[in-house]
C-alpha cells in the first residue's frame, strides 16, 4: 500500500471549479476531526510580493501549531501567486513559494492534513511539477469548451436530470467560460424542465440570457436567418427596455464578419456545408489559421479561433447570404453607426430603416 502523501494539491484554471472541489476534500478532511478549533482556513490570496510573504509565513505559523486534541486540518485557499503573472513571475515570489515547498516537504501527515488550491497555476515552473509527484494532486478542467461541457453534463447529472450535447454548446456560445453561470442557469433550466426530460436547445435559445461576448442573440438570430418581422420585433423588445443601439450594431458585425469568412470558405471549396455542420474546416484551419497574425484568442476576425459546433450551426441553420449582400450588410452597418452620431435621440428608428434596407430587397 502506498505511503500517504503529505498534502493534498488542488489546481486548475478556473478558481470556481477548484474552489468546488477544495471544499468537497476539506469536508471529507474534517469529518475526521469534529473539534472545530481544530480546523483552520487561511486565504492565499496575494496582490503583491509583500503579501505572498505574509501568507506563506501564516501558513507555516498554522502548520506548527500542535492540536491539543488529535489531529488539525489547515486549508491554504485561493492561492493566486502561483500564476503567469508580475507578481508570480518575481524573483522574490519564487523564492518565497521554495519556501513554501520546503514547509510542505515537512509536514507530518499524522499530526495535520493540509490542503492547497491554487487558481490559476503556471504548470511549467518546478513548484507544481514537485506537487504532482510528492502531494495527493488533483487538477480541475482546464476551462476550455470541451471540459465545462463536461461541467454542464455532470452538474445536470447531480440535479436528477440530463442535458442534451447541443444544447449544452448553445449554453456555452451564449454565457462563455464564466464557470460560476453556467452552473446556476443549469439549477435554473433543471427547475423549468418536465420531470424526466432532458435540458434541451430550445429551452436554452428561450430562458438563457446572452452575456457571451456581448453577444445579442435574438436580434442576430432574426437578421441573419431573413425574418424581417421577427428583427423588428427583436429591436422592438430590446429598445422597449432601454437599450442603445451600438452593441446590437456590434453583435450584427461580428456575426457578419464570421459569416464573410466561412461563405469565402465555402465558395473556395475548402469547407463545405453538410448534414453534420461543417466539413473539411481543420484542414482549412491547418492551411490559413496561421495567418490570422495577432488574432489567435476566440474573436470575430478569426473564423478558426471559433466554435466548430457553433460555426456549423451558422452555417446550417439558414442559408448562407451570398457574399454581395454580407458585404453590402457591413456597409449598411457603418452608415447606421455614423447615422447614430447624428441622430442620437432616434436610435431605434436608425436601425429599423437599416434592417428594412438589408432585409425587404
């Protein structure tokens, strides 16, 4: 039987997930030891240098104090230092976390068990190389699209429910990587769902907001799908509870400039549009995503930086505008904008003129 490790090691990118599962091992660590004065947490949060020292020097304070009755538990939460950032990256800071691998090299199991989360982490420095061969280490879902689907369905899971894969994918198009909303609107979807159903991608389209991005998705859903009626009504609704006209104008762009791309794609031949959403776009991605210089972080000026779900459910969903009209919308986009300048007290009717003009031809 393997020797017991001296600490557990929780990390990953995103702190609500680590944070989740710090707490779950800190429950099991102290239901083992009922004397409350026995437990301690001590954040791990630091802003600088100074304050890295402060909290290592705490912890070491904590971890030398003798229980008076059986054994303590000391959580060391929220660590932050240990990322690719000013204070992470300083000198100081590194010698300071040798000396945090050193108390933890040290500590006697028996007589503490110690628990670290720290969100995010650099995993290419020696510290958390050392952690996942010496502690009991667990790193959570790195926070990319494919690991909080895996969120989504398991928290699904946990409520008695299911949610379908598409409609996990329009969840995730429409909030984004924010961990902490995605978890509540999926409380909230499993409420409204019939007893025995699955969450599926109409119920998300109908009761999940769009945060992602900015994103407005109705209005784009309406414009780009040719329903002039269901645009107007979509501004109507939107103007109704206040809005301002520049970030639907925006959401209008930046779906037009990743409708651009992928109808230039198509008509190349490089991608095409099938029964499964889009074929042939990691080859294309292989051959041109390199020359997206600069723009490599998911945004509307690289088509391969997006979503392939989400790019295919474009491209499927409707037919594709021909790239005359996708050009001619861009341009009908800017004079709106400049239109808004010059009417600013008549934003709603702007954009009604402009949907008309691009939509009624």
């Amino acid at each position: 039987m393997p020797a017991a490790k001296n600490f557990t090691f929780v990390c990953g990118a995103d702190e609500f997930l680590v944070g989740r599962v710090g707490h779950e091992r800190f429950a099991t660590l102290t239901a083992e030891v009922p004397d409350e004065f026995s437990r301690e947490v001590l954040s791990g949060f630091a802003l600088n240098v100074g304050e890295v020292e402060s909290v290592v020097n705490r912890f070491r304070d904590s971890v030398q104090t003798v229980a008076m009755f059986g054994r303590r538990v000391v959580w060391l939460k929220d660590v932050n230092f240990l990322a690719d950032t000013v204070t992470g990256r300083a000198d100081s800071t590194l010698k300071i976390v040798e000396d945090l691998q050193e108390i933890l090299a040290q500590a006697n199991p028996d007589e503490t068990a110690i628990l670290v989360t720290a969100a995010p982490v650099d995993r290419r420095r020696s510290f958390p190389k050392w952690c996942e061969k010496n502690a009991d280490f667990t790193l959570v879902g790195e926070g990319d699209e494919g690991a909080l689907e895996g969120v989504l369905v398991a928290e699904a899971r946990t409520l008695g429910t299911m949610i379908t894969p598409d409609a996990a994918r329009l969840m995730l198009a429409k909030i984004g990587a924010n961990t902490r909303l995605l978890v509540e609107e999926i409380h909230k979807l499993a409420t409204y769902a019939n007893e025995g159903e699955p969450i599926n991608e109409a119920q998300v389209a109908e009761l999940t907001p769009n945060v992602a991005e900015g994103d407005f998705f109705e209005t784009a859903e309406a414009f780009f799908a040719g329903d002039l009626t269901w645009t107007l009504a979509a501004l109507h609704r939107h103007f109704f509870t206040g809005g301002d006209a520049r970030p639907v104008i925006s959401a209008l762009q930046n779906r037009n400039r990743i409708l651009l791309q992928l109808r230039a794609l198509v008509d190349s031949g490089e991608v095409r549009v099938g029964f499964r959403g889009l074929e042939g776009l990691p080859a294309a991605g292989a051959n041109y995503g390199a020359k997206f210089t600069g723009a490599t972080e998911k945004n509307s000026y690289n088509v391969f930086s997006q979503n392939p779900w989400y790019l295919g459910k474009l491209a499927g969903s409707a037919k594709l505008p021909s790239l005359r009209r996708l050009i001619d919308n861009q341009q009908e986009f800017i004079a709106a904008f400049e239109e808004i300048i010059r009417r600013p007290q008549e934003q709603d009717e702007v954009l009604r003129e402009m949907t008309v003009r691009c939509l009624a031809s």
